[in-house]
C-alpha cells in the first residue's frame, strides 16, 4: 500500500516515473490563463493568515463548504477569518474524491512543508504553523511566484482597464516573472444587460471617443483599447461565450440597434445575436492583425441561484449545442483568411469530440497548432476530465502540439495544479509506452512532454509559426 501522496503520486508506471523526473518536473510554468490580481503583484502583496491566501476569492472551496452544510457566514460572509479556516478544515475530509482533497495537501507540502492531514484536529496546529511562515519575506507574493517556478502569468482585465498595476510590475526589474494581460470583452458583447449603456458610456471614457448611439464609433473605441493594450504586451484575447450564436446582420440593422439600445429601449433576441456576432468577427478580425491568439471558453451556464445572485460559486455546466453556430463563426472569419489563433475550451466534457474535431477544420496556414483544444477547464480539471480532454485531443488531432495547462485561478497557491497535470500527463504517456502502444524512445517522447507542459504555449503566444 502506497503512502498518500508520495513522490510517485499518480505515476503508476515506469515510463511515466522517467517522463515526470526526468523531463516535466523542472520545467518552468507558463501560466496563459488565470485571475490573479495584478494589483496583488504590483505591491507584492504580503497575507495575514491562511483564510486570506487560501479562501478569499477560491469558489471551489466554497461550493465544497456549502455542500457540506456550512453557514454563508463562514464561506463569503463575515465570520472571523480563523473560524472560517476551522469551517474549511472541517469539510476537506470529505473532499475526498474531490481534486480539492488532493490540491489542498500538494499545497500545504509545497508550500509550507505541512505533511499532516488537515481536519478538525489539526487546524489549530496547522493554522498557527501557516501563519508564522506567512508573516515572512518568502510568503510575498512575487516570491510565492518565484518559488512556484513561474515563467509567465497572463491576467484577465476588461477593456476599461487602466492596466496600472502592470505598468509597476513592469518597472520591477528585479522580478523577473513576466506578468502580462488578456483583453476581456465581455460586457462589451452584452448589449442586452442592464449595465450596457453605462459600461459604454464608460468605454467612451476609457478610449477617448465621443460614442453616443453610434455603434461605429462603439468599434472604434474597442479598437482603441485593443491597441492599447497590445502597446503594453498583451498578447491574447478572452471571451465566456456561454452560449454561442451565429446571427448576421447588414450595418444599417447593426447601427439601430445599437442606438435602440443606448437609448434605453428593449430589442430582440435575435437583435442581440446579431450584435454579438458581428462585434466578434469584428474583434476576431482585429486580434489576427495584432496577432493575438483568442481563447473561447464555451458552455457555462452561470449565476443559477436566485437568492445568491452577485456571489461566485453557483454556475454549472450548461448543455446548449454549439457546434453549427462555432462552425459559422469560425468560418467567417476564416473565409477571408482573418482568424487568429484560436483556443476553444468547452466546460461540457460531452463536447470533447466536438471541439477535438473541429479544431481540424480551420488548421494550417504555416502555423503548428493554429487552433487548439483547449485543457480541461473549470468542472474539468480533476484527473478525470484531464485525462478525457487529453484522450479526445490525442484520438482525433495531435497531443504533441497542445499548449498544456493553465491554472484558471485567483489563488496564488494554485500552482500545484500544473505538477498535478504534469503527473497525469506523463502517467498517460507512460501507460502507452508499457503497453507498447508509443514508442519506448524516451528522448523522443520526453521531448513531446516539455513541448506540452510548456514550450508549445512559449512558441504560441509569442507567434512563433513554427512548433
């Protein structure tokens, strides 16, 4: 019987051992997708306790929390933070099963040297012993970065933002993680919200254009900022595309509904599709220009709880068809040769061979890996959904030139989750090397690892054409 979490934690075979020591495990991280902070960064953040490196903004451990029973009060709400500690502490044992379970004690050996198991008994202890390390130096926030191995990082800011916090993470040059933005024009997509004539108003504003009801100069000023943000490093674009839609629309139709909705008034469903069809082929466009890679997060179905609206932790996976509506968009943009690199994640794991097949519609044009699979996002990132996306990829297109992992979080202990990927990957990898089906040519498929786990995503968002 194995100890739990041992240094062959899911490496179930020989192969997998040599592929993960020898190859993935000293590699570098490059993190082209997640919510941390900029800010944070910027001023190189130092945390009281636990609660607040660990359970502030972590809607994973909330639903956990939740599900086992435990008050809002401890969770989101204003409970003392070590008594919401002890309420986290009190769940985890019965996370077991759950990738929180194993995420949990990664990082508290990771990071704090911690072996024991936490629960009810061992919160205080394990509390006390936290605190005392976060209260040093190596617990800020650039060095947690430093130690996790972290090439780059790429935040998620709205077009509105200043990008500030970047500018002084830039002007550190003693920091030598590279902190770089996404472009996330969500709410600019929306025009059904509540909020949407404020935002533009607001993106007026931002861009210094006079928008008023014209949805010309509406474009001009997402160009703006677009250009702005490319001007500071941006390299890649992010839209939650819930549901896709594929509706199209002359200008003249376009324009009034634009102005139909800055004046307040109510328009059709299909008026809203449209609006956001062509403003992305609008944006997509835009982004093959600058030579941004667009990431297309697919299927979630958000804010179901009525009486918890405003708070995380209650989206689901939705079940909406896609794939015709995708199929169009892409190809609209593809028609004319404009689509940009592209990643599509879908949080349905049924979907899997929906995206794995139709990544293969719109490759090629000298670039290895032109559109990808995106890694298993969200409900997906436990060894289960992992391993599907990896499987589906592989079957219908090519694993080895997939951009791997990405964390997805606000967390800055979150950096386990990429060992975690990295051990599974090498696990499946080693498992088809044992069953002769992939060659025992270490060299070779040690290569196919470090191109996974990090140089594919270095040569992708660079704009290197050749993987």
């Amino acid at each position: 019987m194995r100890e739990f979490l041992d240094e062959n934690f899911l490496l179930d075979n020989a192969a997998g051992r040599e592929l993960y020591f020898g190859y993935a495990a000293k590699l570098p991280i490059y993190d082209y997708h997640c919510h941390l902070p900029p800010e944070e960064i910027a001023v190189d953040r130092r945390f009281a306790n636990l609660t607040e490196i660990w359970l502030g903004g972590d809607h994973y451990k909330w639903r956990a929390m939740r599900s086992n029973g435990i008050d809002e009060r401890f969770v989101t709400g204003n409970a003392p933070d070590d008594e919401k500690f002890r309420a986290w502490a009190a769940t985890v044992p019965y996370c077991i099963g759950n990738p929180l379970y194993h995420w949990t004690h990664l990082e508290l050996q990771r990071y704090f040297g911690i072996r024991d198991l936490l629960d009810e008994n061992s919160a205080a202890s394990i509390w006390e012993r936290c605190n005392t390390l976060l209260a040093t130096e190596a617990f800020s926030v650039k060095n947690l970065l430093r130690r996790s191995n972290v090439h780059t990082i790429m935040t998620t800011e709205d077009p509105l933002d200043t990008l500030s916090s970047h500018q002084k993470i830039w002007e550190d040059f003693d920091f030598q993680v590279r902190v770089s933005t996404a472009f996330r024009p969500d709410r600019a997509l929306a025009i059904a919200a509540d909020e949407f004539p404020d935002w533009v108003e607001r993106l007026a504003e931002s861009a210094g254009i006079a928008i008023h009801d014209s949805y010309h100069r509406f474009l001009e000023a997402l160009e703006e900022r677009a250009r702005f943000f490319h001007a500071r490093g941006c390299q890649l674009s992010d839209h939650a595309l819930d549901e896709v839609v594929f509706e199209r629309a002359d200008p003249g139709a376009l324009a009034e509904t634009f102005r139909r909705r800055m004046r307040g008034g109510e328009i059709s469903q299909a008026a809203a599709e449209a609006f956001q069809t062509e403003t992305l082929l609008f944006l997509g466009r835009l982004y093959h220009e600058l030579d941004w890679a667009m990431q297309l997060h697919i299927g979630a179905l958000r804010f179901n709880n009525t009486r918890m609206q405003g708070v995380f932790g209650f989206d689901s996976i939705g079940d909406r068809p896609f794939a015709k509506p995708l199929a169009l968009l892409l190809d609209a943009l593809d028609q004319r040769d404009e689509l940009p690199r592209t990643i599509l994640y879908c949080l349905n794991p049924s979907d899997n061979e929906v995206v794995a097949t139709m990544i293969g519609n719109f490759q090629g044009s000298g670039v290895a890996g032109k559109i990808q699979f995106g890694s298993g996002w969200w409900f997906n990132d436990q060894e289960d959904g992992i391993l599907r996306q990896l499987q589906a990829l592989a079957n219908l297109g090519l694993l080895g030139r997939f951009v791997g992992m990405l964390t997805d979080s606000r967390s800055f202990l979150s950096y386990p989750r990429h060992e975690y990927f990295r051990r599974i990957l090498c696990n499946l990898l080693g498992g088809w090397i044992e069953s002769g089906r992939a060659p025992r040519d270490l060299d070779r498929m040690g290569k196919m690892v470090e191109d996974i786990c990090f140089h594919n995503a270095r040569r992708y968002f660079s704009g290197e054409e050749a993987m």
